[in-house]
C-alpha cells in the first residue's frame, strides 16, 4: 500500500519495478511494529545476529563480503552533464552511458526479493532546512540502518505531499561483485544509483550520496551550504551556548570534538559541549540575518576501532541500546562485540569479523585483526549523553564559528584566526593533513582535502569555493560566523605531540568563544591572528606558557614552502579559483618576505 499520492514518486516508483523485478513491494512506515518484523525476519535468515538483550538490548550484528567494506572513492563518481562541472578531483560519467550502464547492471537483480521503499527526511520532518529523499532498496541492513540515520515514514510523505522536491535513490545489491561496483550521484537529475554493495558508506543514500554530494549541489543552487562539519555548543557557566560547526579530514578526531567532555576545571565551573552533529551540516541564512546549521541526520554512523570510555565516553554510550554493529568481533562467550581499543582484553572464545572461530588473545598477538580497521557501529543520535536540546529544532541554531583543521607535525599554529571571511575561505580551501613517514618528527605527504569536501563535493571543488565567497557576500560583517584553523597534531623535535588533545582542545574552543565575542586581543602574523599564551586557560595542565608558545609559532620558512605548495595546488583548477583566493595567496607571499 502506497504511503503517497505524490504522482512523482508513483511515476518513478513504476520504473524502478519494471527495471528490477522484485517479487513484492513494502513501504517502510516508520512504525516499530514494522521494523521489528523486519529485525526478526533479518535475523532468522541469518542476515543480523541479535546480541545479548540484558548488556546490548536491541543491538543486532552484520557482516558485509571482505571485498565490501570501505567507501570506494574510484567507483564513486558524478555524472553530470558536462565533465568540467564535475571538475578536476571528481571522477565523472556522461549520464546517459552511466544510466545504460547502472540498469545493465540493475535489470532483474530483486528477482525473488522484497523491494524496501524508504520515504526519508534529511533532517526534522518539516524543517525549512530539511530535505525528502525516497531509497528503494532490497537490502534489509539498508532499511534498519536507514531507521536509525534518518527520519523515515509516512510522516515524511505527509510533509512532502504532491512536491517534486525529492532525492531519488535505487539500491541493488545484485551479487556484490566488486567488478561491478559502482556509487552514482546525478547532480541535475536529483538522483543516486548505487549498485553491488552492502557496505554502509555505500549504500545508505541518505549519508555521503545524498546529504553531501547531491545536497551541496542544490545548495549551490538554492545558496545554502552542506557541510562535511560537526556541529557542537558550548555552554558557559552563565548558561550562555555558543555553537561551532567544524570541518577535519578523517583520522583528525572529528567525532571525539563533537562529543568532548570538558577538562575537570571547567566542568566543576560549569562549562558543557552539547553535540548536535558529528559529521554533516546544513547550513542556511536565517530571517535575523545569521547563518543556522541543524544536523540532516538522526544517528551516527562511526568507526569502531580506537572508540573507548577514555577516548570517547559518549560515543561509546550511543551504542548501548538499538545500535547496529558491522565488521567488529563478536564475543562468543557473552554474545557482546569486541574491537581493538576497546579495552586490553580480547575475548578468548571469540568470533572475528570475517566470521571465523578464533583465540582472540593468540590472534591479536599474531599481528591479525579481530575486528576490520573500518569496522562501524550505527547508532540512534537520542542514545547519546551529551545531545543537544537543540537537535530538533527545525530553525537550526545560530553559528559563532567555523573551524577547519587538519593534521600538520610542524607547520600550522595549534590555532589561529583569518583577518576576514575570504581569507577564513582560502585557509578552509588550502587546509591538509600529512601522512606520518615512521621515523620520529619526519613528515610524509601533505594531502590537501579542501573543508574536508575532497570525496564528497557534488560539483567543481573552485565552484565550491566561489559559492563560499558569494555566501560571505550575503553577509553582514558582524553576523557572519569568525573562520579559524585548529592543530591539534603539532610534534616537538623527537616526535612527540605538544599538546594533549581530547577533552583539553576545550581550551582552544573557549578562546575560539572569546574572540567571536571580542573579549580577548590576538596578534597578528603572516598568516591570522594568533593567540596570546596567557589567553589560552592551563589550568590543571602539566603545560608552561612558554610550552605553549611553542606551539603556537609561525615558521616563515616552511610555510614558505606551504605557499609554494599552495601555488602548485591551484594549478589543478585553472582559471576557475575565485580572484579571492588568489588574493589571499599573494597577501600570504608578501607577508612572508
């Protein structure tokens, strides 16, 4: 039974049957009723394995194929129209040879199978901010991951009513031969096709495909922004929030900020960091002329292996109940999971992710993996401790900042600030990591992931760049949220790191806080403005100013080279980086001869 008359979906819905034959039809309501059917149904086909009621209560296990495990960033690919609007660090196809090409591959694959119809919110259901996407899928890991990550149901039919403003997407997992794996984002058709995996990244449209790929396009469009940023508030003693979105490339402990718990001293004055998002915002002008952000998920989709109750508490807590678990190891003597930096003891009687019975203790010890390093626990954003009371209000909640960082042994300041909005543009567009070479205090290779868009940007990443300066345009000076860089991996000579991380990066947000609201004065440098070393709280930390100054020096001779590097950079856009950027650039040379 249809959850809509909408005759765009009916229309599109009749053509998804007819390509891919499935044996029956079931609309996904939202009703629990429902998904515990479809829990029961995944679990006595062996699909989900139903963990320990008493320690896990409603927490299932999945394995995907060894091969079907990670985002495939060289099998992802937009297929605009024209190659140049995909631009230079997109991998792109003609969309009629990519359409010929996916319903080749999709034709008849739901033979015998049940089609799953997802109507889905990217964001609370109704939100001005918010967007509808419809997944068809036959995959039952799809549509109980999609329950958790996204709103679903008829109520988002109802908000949707007879709009043709919605995100088509057809999943079909056919053999999962990785062959033949392909993740398409059709830009201008509003559309996702995503064939021959089961793995979450590539699968739950809602996540990359729909809330950063195809989202940043109609926010280029509609001039709005999609984010790859978490979105956290500061709460102050006097009960005053601030919220920050902020942008890191993967392995920079994005989700550990978004969820951070403040350092013993500023929790006993009072100080709390509400999360609202720990992965994507959608960001939009609000009437008062600020910039607003609400989280277009509703669960968090996180890597397992690393989280702990030391490294992040709260992360850890979101998985206690109704939590989906992929690829980790399973503890066959309780029936709980298990991955590495979970704690120091690997089950003995233990079960590792590919499904083989192993020793875990003897098996780590060899060198092998219980659980695979990209291992992933889904999980309800209500479970977590520290979430926002904000994280339903549709309107969003107003930004005081922007944060960009990345990870650099020696170059970037462990904070500084842009001079103005463009400037705060040109230093998220040019932000990188290194890749760490094994010998202490010896650097790899810089990365360049600008606003950590690099894979998830819908369009060419300088159009991007533009529509970052044609935002700032809108703005008005004083409403326009203040654009910093953080470093939280800056090493000394012999390798280690300089500043403590995790719950002390508090620090740097409170005075990130402090300058949005001009109670402290920074000094200026080459490349922003940096902190004064009595304006960063140590308190409680084994930690001088002079250390600190340290870490907040600007070597003109290596970022010297940056700017080098950076020239070398644009080279890859042509014509197209905005006039600002280059600007920017040379106001960089010039202050550092």
């Amino acid at each position: 039974m249809a959850l809509t008359t909408n005759k765009t979906i009916l229309d599109w819905l009749d053509e998804q049957i007819k390509l891919v034959n499935p044996k029956e039809v079931v609309w996904i309501d939202g009703s629990e009723e429902q998904l515990e059917k479809i829990r029961e149904e995944a679990v006595k086909t062996g699909e989900m394995i139903k963990l320990n009621e008493d320690l896990l209560p409603g927490c299932l296990y999945h394995r995907t194929k060894p091969d079907d495990v990670a985002r495939v960033e060289d099998r992802t690919l937009i297929c605009s129209k024209k190659e140049e609007d995909a631009g230079p660090t997109n991998h792109w196809m003609e969309p009629t040879k990519a359409y010929k090409m996916l319903y080749d591959i999709a034709r008849n694959s739901y033979e015998g199978r049940t089609m799953y119809v997802i109507p889905y919110s990217m964001g609370p259901v109704g939100s001005p901010l918010s967007k509808i996407g419809i997944e068809v899928t036959d995959s039952i890991y799809v549509v109980l991951n999609m329950a958790i990550m996204t709103r679903i149901g008829k109520s988002v039919m109802d908000a949707l009513g007879d709009s043709n403003d919605w995100v088509r997407g057809l999943h079909a997992k056919c053999n999962v031969n990785a062959e033949e794996r392909w993740i398409c984002q059709f830009p201008e058709d509003n559309a996702i096709i995503s064939v021959n995996s089961a793995y979450g990244g590539n699968v739950l449209l809602g996540k990359k495909c729909f809330a950063l790929r195809i989202a940043s396009y109609q926010g280029k469009n509609e001039g709005w922004q999609a984010e790859h940023m978490l979105i956290l508030g500061l709460e102050n003693p006097q009960g005053e929030v601030k919220y920050i979105c902020a942008a890191f490339p993967s392995a920079c402990g994005k989700t550990n900020l978004a969820m951070l718990i403040p350092p013993e001293g500023y929790k006993k004055k009072g100080y709390k960091v509400w999360t609202v998002g720990d992965d994507i915002s959608w960001i939009r002008k609000g009437p008062d002329g600020r910039l607003y952000a609400i989280n277009p998920e509703n669960g968090f989709f996180g890597v397992a292996p690393g989280t702990n109750e030391k490294s992040n508490y709260n992360a850890l807590a979101s998985t206690k109940k109704g939590a989906i678990f992929t690829n980790v190891a399973r503890n066959l003597d309780n029936n709980t999971v298990w991955w590495e930096g979970l704690d120091k003891n690997p089950p003995v009687n233990a079960e590792e992710w590919k499904g083989a019975k192993v020793n875990g203790p003897d098996y780590v010890a060899e060198g092998n993996k219980l659980a695979h390093p990209n291992s992933r626990f889904t999980a309800p954003a209500v479970n977590c401790p520290c979430l926002s009371s904000e994280f339903e209000n549709p309107n969003g909640v107003p930004i005081s900042a922007f944060v960009f960082g990345g990870r650099r042994a020696k170059l970037a300041p462990l904070v500084y600030q842009s001079r103005d909005w463009n400037h705060g543009v040109f230093v998220g567009a040019t932000m990188a990591s290194e890749t760490t070479a094994a010998a202490a205090g010896a650097v790899g290779v810089v990365r360049r992931d600008p606003m950590a868009m690099l894979p998830f940007c819908g369009y060419h990443m300088a159009d991007y760049w533009q529509h970052w300066i044609d935002i700032g345009k809108t703005l008005d000076p004083d409403k326009a949220p203040k654009i910093f860089n953080v470093n939280w991996f800056r090493k000394d000579d012999e390798g280690n790191f300089m500043w403590p991380g995790f719950g002390d990066n508090m620090r740097v947000l409170d005075w990130i806080i402090q300058r949005c609201e001009g109670k402290v004065d920074a000094k200026e440098t080459e490349i922003g403005y940096v902190p004064y070393s009595k304006d960063i709280n140590l308190e409680g930390l084994d930690m001088t100013a002079e250390d600190l100054d340290k870490i907040l020096d600007v070597d003109k001779d290596l970022w010297k080279e940056e700017a080098d590097g950076i020239e070398e950079y644009f080279v890859k856009f042509g014509d197209k980086v905005p006039a600002e950027l280059r600007e920017s650039l040379a106001t960089l040379k010039s202050n550092l001869e």
